[in-house]
C-alpha cells in the first residue's frame, strides 16, 4: 500500500476524528490526549502549531508544534524555543512511519520559520518514547521540564 501521509488543519469538518485518536493503552501515560491539545492549543494562539496527521481519507494522527516560546524566563528571559509539543499516533496506525513523517514535516515548519533547533519532552522510562525521539536524532540536553527529559534536534 501507498502512503501519502500529510499534515491538515483541524477545522469544524475534523475535529470529531481528532477527538477520536486513541494511542495504544500503554502509552496513555506518555501523551495527553488530543482533547487536552486542542485546548492548550486554543490557549496558547499562535504559538501552537497543531495539526493532524492525514493518509487518503484516514486520520491517523495529532501533532502539534510550539513555536518561538520563552522556555525559562527566570533563568534566562531571551530564551525562545520551538519544538514538537505533542505526537499522538493512532493504535492502529503506529509502526508505519507516521510519526517519522510527523517529526520531519514540523522540522521542516520550523526550519521554514528559521529555526536552528528542535525541541522536545518526553516521559522518562523504558516504555516513554525516548528511544523514538533519539533514533531520529535527538539528543539529551540534561534538562528537565516538568519532570519529562528535554532533548533537542539540529535543525
């Protein structure tokens, strides 16, 4: 089969199928749903990038960007980061390349941007998604937010 995955905006017509995503059981505990997403999305304006992940006619996926944020304002007030925010892969689509595509179409965004680097959080443990995030390149920093590692990307 022939994959054309692409990234859509989430519009009234779509915003049934983006509640609808469902990660596997497992992995609940690494991602917030895409209910939480869409509302911090709101919250946020325009420094929140989100969109779905679409193949023919099928969603299969929510990704969303953040975009030029200050990341620590008390340590340092010039800091600015973009990143990928959030990746929700639907059970039944995972393991075939959507959430690759997903990572490189948001760096692609934020290279078009200007971004130099990519950011992103992840739940610590053996059954996080850290192994993905480092098999597409992303390296610790040594930092943590909110208790999740932080890594980054050069773009």
């Amino acid at each position: 089969m022939t994959r054309s995955p692409r990234l859509e905006r989430v519009t009234p017509a779509t915003v049934d199928a983006a509640l609808a995503l469902r990660v596997h059981p497992h992995q609940e505990r690494n991602v917030a749903p895409v209910a939480k997403s869409l509302a911090e999305a709101y919250a946020y304006g325009e420094t929140a990038w989100p969109r779905l992940i679409v193949d023919g006619d099928q969603t299969v996926g929510f990704v969303m960007a953040f975009l030029d944020i200050l990341w620590n304002e008390e340590k340092d007030p010039g800091d600015r980061r973009s990143g990928l925010w959030r990746l929700n892969v639907s059970a039944d689509a995972q393991g075939e390349g959507y959430g690759r595509f997903a990572v490189d179409a948001v760096a692609a965004e934020l290279r078009g941007r200007g971004a130099t680097e990519m950011y992103v959080t992840w739940e610590p443990g053996e059954d996080g998604p850290g192994a993905f995030y480092r098999r597409l390149g992303f390296r610790a920093t040594g930092e943590e937010s909110g208790g999740q590692t932080v890594g980054v990307l050069a773009l």
